[in-house]
C-alpha cells in the first residue's frame, strides 16, 4: 500500500463548511497579525535609529564638558600664581 493509497480517502471527504471557515479567519488573523508586528518592528527601529543620533551628540558634548574642565582648572591654576606673584614683595 502506497502513501496516495493512504490519502486517497482523506481527501475524497467532504470538509465542513465552519471547519474551513474556521481555517481561513484563522490564516487571515495570522497574516494581519504578521503584518502588525512588521509595522511595530519599523516604527521600534526609527525610534532607535533617532535614538542613536541623540546618544552620539550626547556622547560629544561629554567629551567637549571634560576637556572645558580641563582648560577651567589650567587657567585657574595660571590665576593662582599670578595672584600670589603679584601679592608676594
């Protein structure tokens, strides 16, 4: 007995009308949800692609605050002993 000797009476039967219905809704929901999530993945990746952007300039802007202490405490530095050059006799 072959494997279509098998399934020849299977798919001779009649199938319900709900059962297919049932099927198809089913299928449809699975497509449209599938479709739903592709929308959110898209929208989930500009909203980081945007927040990439931010955390780079912010990155930047903590390595120019960094070097604006730097050059802060150098020229206090050079204010001191001036300061105390000039009051010295």
């Amino acid at each position: 007995m072959t494997i279509a000797d098998t399934l020849q009476p299977v798919l001779e039967k009649k199938f319900p009308a709900a059962l297919v219905a049932a099927f198809l809704l089913q299928s449809a929901g699975a497509i449209y949800w599938a479709g739903s999530a592709s929308n959110r993945i898209a929208v989930l990746e500009q909203t980081q692609l945007r927040n990439q952007t931010t955390i780079d300039r912010v990155a930047v802007m903590q390595e120019q605050i960094a070097e604006m202490k730097q050059q802060l405490t150098r020229i206090e530095a050079k204010l001191d002993r001036s300061a105390s050059t000039a009051s010295a006799p």
